[in-house]
C-alpha cells in the first residue's frame, strides 16, 4: 500500500483511529484489518477505537475497557499509541503488560510503525538515533515510550507532560494479571498493590490519563479494585449478549460460546463475559459425572495416588484411585473426543509414611484382580510421594511414573486451583463416570461438588487423583490401550504375601469388583 504524500490523506489518518489502523496495519502485516460485524451488536472494534480517541481528545482520563482474549484489543492500543505520536510527538508513555518480555514485544511493534518510512514522510516524527532499545526509546521531539513488567521498578520515569492543555501521552495498562497467576492471592494482591502505591503515582499530570484494557480473570483482580474505587468510565464487553448474539462469529460463533460456557464455565464467565464467578463456588457440578447402567469395554486401567504427610485427621489423606480407559459409544458433551474414564475405585487412608507401601500394595493387588489389569501407577513427586516411588520402582512388573504437581498441560502452575479450573473443561463434557452400584461414587462425587477455586474447600486428595488421570489419559496420553505387556508374577507373588499378612491382623475384606 502507497499512502499519498498530500495534505488531505494526512488528515484523514490523524482524524480517524480505525483508518490508521486499517493503513498501517496492512503496511506493517500485508493483511487487511477486518472490522467485526456481528449480528444486532455494534463492533467491539469500533467501541474501543472510539473510546480509546476520547482519551486523545482529552475527554476521558481514566478508561478501564473489558473484552475477551485474542480479540485485537493489543492490536488497537498500539495503533494508539502509534496514532497518538503522530499528532503529539512529544508525549510520553509508559506500557505495561504483565511481564516485561511481552510488554517489549509491544512497545517493539509501536516502534516498528514510527519506523517506516510512509509513517515518517507523512507526519514527519522520527526517532532518535541514538535510542536503538525496542523496551526504551524516544522521539527527537522529545517523546518517549517506555515498556515495563507489572511489579516492576519506574523509577525516575513518568508518563504524560506538566503544564500542557492537551494529550501529552499516558499509561496504558494491557492485562497487568497473568490468567495461570489470577487465582494466587500473593501474585493478585501483590499487582494490585503494585498499582495503587507505584505505577499510578507514575503520572507527570494530574491529567495524564490512564487506560487499563484487559479480560477479567477473578473477581478480586485489578479491574474489579478499580471499578469499586469509582472514577473510571468502563466499558464492559461479553462475547455474548442478553439476547445471545456473539461478539464476533468470525472468531467464536454462538454455538462455540455456548459449548465453551458449558465445558468451562468458570473460565468463559471471567474472560469471555467478563463477569467472574465467586471464588467460592464450586467448579464441578455432580451432574457432569454420568452414572453408567454397565461396566463398558475397558481398554486399558492405571491408577493415580495422592499421598499425605501424617495420619493425622486435619491433613489430607493418602489416596489411591482405579481408572479404565474406554470408547465413548455416544456424543453427549463431546465434540471429537472419542475415550473417557471410568472411576473404578478409591482409597482414602490416613497412615503414616512407614506404611505407605503395604497400603498401596494391598490396593495394587485388588486392582490386579480386575479383568483389565493396570498398566502403571502415576504418583504425585511431592514429600511422601518421593519415598513411596523410591520404594515401588525396585518392584519387577510394576511401572511407576512420577507426576509434578506444578506442571500441567504444559504449564508450570503456581498453586492447586489452576490445576483444578484446567481440568473443569474435562468433567464439564462428562468424560469421567461411575457405574451403578460402585460404593464409591458417592463420596466422590461429594468431594468433587465441594471443590472451589480458590481454595475455601477442606480437602482436595481425591480431586488430586483424578486431574492425575486426566493428565494422563487425555493430556500427557501416557495410558497404551494394549496395555503395557509386564511381567505381573513377581508384582503379584510380593503383594499377596504383604497381603497375606495385613489380612491376619487387620481382618480386612478385599475389595472386588
């Protein structure tokens, strides 16, 4: 695209954000910007562009806008950004994302657009030639943009100009909360916190605005701390209206919210409506576990351990948990999801570490007793989970995995509810079930309908071993439907023996099936 060097088409780029936008993204990407069009709603490109010039024009000074992930809200603001300098070439700004790699990866993208050449020729902005820093440069009207972590240190540096009647610049706050972070009370207070008694102090005027765009991720975030302290003009955008008309189809149709409002509630709520379930509610609804009327064809059985520290009754117990892997015969819930599972059994004991192996060998020999015998056990790698993996790996026939509790579906989570709220999407389409008449299911079903997000729930061992076998059988795929061929004798010869003898003192009924 050629951009004529004319007073008239220079006019139009500085009067109209969403021809800028339409320019120079084509220069910069050799693609065309696509302005939504959704059905009875008005484009949430064209809402935000709109908001964003009443900041420039000076009307607005503080604009907390909410919209869903991945639907170009980055894109606009560095288009402001770049806008904004081409009528005010000395204003200063300070971009802030949630770390500083990806605000540098911004504040790169705005400088790459002051740097071309149809930009430069036609508003007559450059930048300085000693200021090669895509995280820190300026303009030789003395401009600058500065890229920043939240938490981060600003010292010495502010945003907007002193003593002017216009646009001199601002802060522009693009998603300040990691959404892997959102549920940590350390991590989400501590950004907050961050706010009130640095960044916003970091203002050159008490009219230099501040502008916070992102998608809501708790209910106790930033967006909500500023909405409660008033003077801010909001902007709330959901992905789908009261009539039920979507944001942007091109992107998300109805029907793909609708899927996701089922399968992830508490994650469409926050980012995509924008409104955050309560923390303390609970993320696994008993209707999501079906109640089957016979076993089904199981291809494979592994089994998934949880265990505690002490027998104590206050602590978690040391959990044990069956599970057979089978083909879905019917398409309730599930898109092109063909397997799930059966909870096959469950073992709640509170003993002390020295017995962690005779009772997890007494559980591994009943579990032996099923037509399909288990293929490997996984087992978390946290405290005594250490010890009791030390002590199976020495036993012939029996593959044990360990499991990392701060990692899942390839991300290093920061605490338990993460974990739990990436495995809601998994129960929601009902791929975890129970056959009629297993003891068990109760219980389990109980302690899953009490799990929260944000860690209000008194236990959590047994949800512990089912987002272990969701990792494994649907995320990691580590269970082999023909079965792992072992050696079972030695296994079996230890684990009768052991049994033999706890069945002489303890007089405990094996579990069958």
């Amino acid at each position: 695209m050629i951009i004529n060097q004319n007073d008239e088409q220079k006019y139009k780029l500085l009067g109209s954000l969403k021809y800028f936008t339409e320019v120079f993204y084509k220069l910069r990407t050799n693609r065309l910007f696509k302005v939504s069009d959704p059905h009875s709603r008005i484009s949430h490109h064209l809402i935000i562009m709109r908001a964003l010039t009443k900041v420039l024009r000076g009307e607005t000074k503080r604009l907390l806008i909410n919209v869903p992930p991945r639907y170009s809200k980055t894109e606009l603001v560095i288009n402001f950004v770049s806008w904004a300098l081409a009528q005010y070439p000395d204003s200063n700004f300070i971009y802030v994302s949630y770390s500083h790699t990806l605000a540098k990866k911004q504040t790169q993208t705005i400088r790459e657009i002051v740097s071309m050449s149809q930009y430069r020729k036609t508003f007559g902005v450059e930048l300085k030639s000693d200021t090669q820093a895509k995280d820190n440069f300026e303009t030789t009207a003395g401009g600058r943009i500065l890229a920043v972590g939240s938490g981060g240190s600003i010292t010495g540096s502010g945003a907007g100009i002193q003593g002017v009647d216009r646009f001199g610049g601002c802060i522009i706050l693009d998603d300040l909360l990691k959404p892997d972070e959102a549920t940590s009370d350390v991590v989400r207070e501590g950004i907050n916190e961050w706010y009130f008694n640095t960044l916003q102090s970091r203002t050159n005027s008490p009219d230099t605005p501040i502008i916070l765009i992102a998608q809501r991720l708790h209910e106790n975030d930033i967006c909500q701390m500023l909405i409660e302290k008033g003077g801010w003009e909001t902007i709330i955008i959901p992905a789908l209206d009261e009539a039920g008309n979507a944001l942007n189809p091109e992107m998300h149709t109805k029907d793909m919210l609708l899927k996701m409002k089922e399968e992830s509630p508490y994650n469409f709520s926050s980012q995509y409506q924008q409104t955050p379930i309560p923390s303390g509610g609970g993320l696994f609804k008993p209707e999501w576990f079906p109640i089957l009327d016979e076993m089904p064809k199981i291809l494979a059985t592994f089994v998934t351990c949880d265990t505690a520290s002490s027998a104590e009754a206050y602590n978690d117990a040391t959990v044990f948990s069956f599970w057979g892997i089978y083909e879905l015969d019917w398409i309730r819930n599930v898109s092109d999801e063909k397997y799930a599972l059966v909870w096959l059994d469950c073992h709640e004991t509170r003993v002390e570490p020295k017995d962690l192996e005779s009772e997890f060998m007494e559980f591994w020999y009943d579990c032996m007793r099923f037509s399909v015998k288990p293929s490997l056990a996984g087992i978390e790698k946290a405290s005594t989970g250490i010890y009791l993996i030390s002590l199976l790996e020495k036993i012939q026939g029996l593959r044990v995995i360990d499991l990392v509790p701060t990692k899942f579906e390839g991300k290093k989570l920061n605490n338990k509810s993460n974990r739990f709220i990436q495995i809601q999407p998994y129960i929601a389409q009902k791929r975890i079930a129970f056959v009629e008449g297993m003891r068990h299911a109760d219980n389990c079903i109980k302690h899953m309908s009490k799990i929260t997000s944000n860690n209000s729930h008194r236990f959590d061992d047994i949800c512990d071993t089912a987002a272990y076998a969701i990792k494994m059988a649907f995320i990691d795929k580590v269970i082999t439907f023909n079965a792992v061929k072992a050696d079972y004798s030695e296994a079996a010869r230890l684990t009768k023996q052991r049994n033999d003898a706890l069945d002489n003192l303890r007089k405990k009924t094996s579990r069958r099936y």
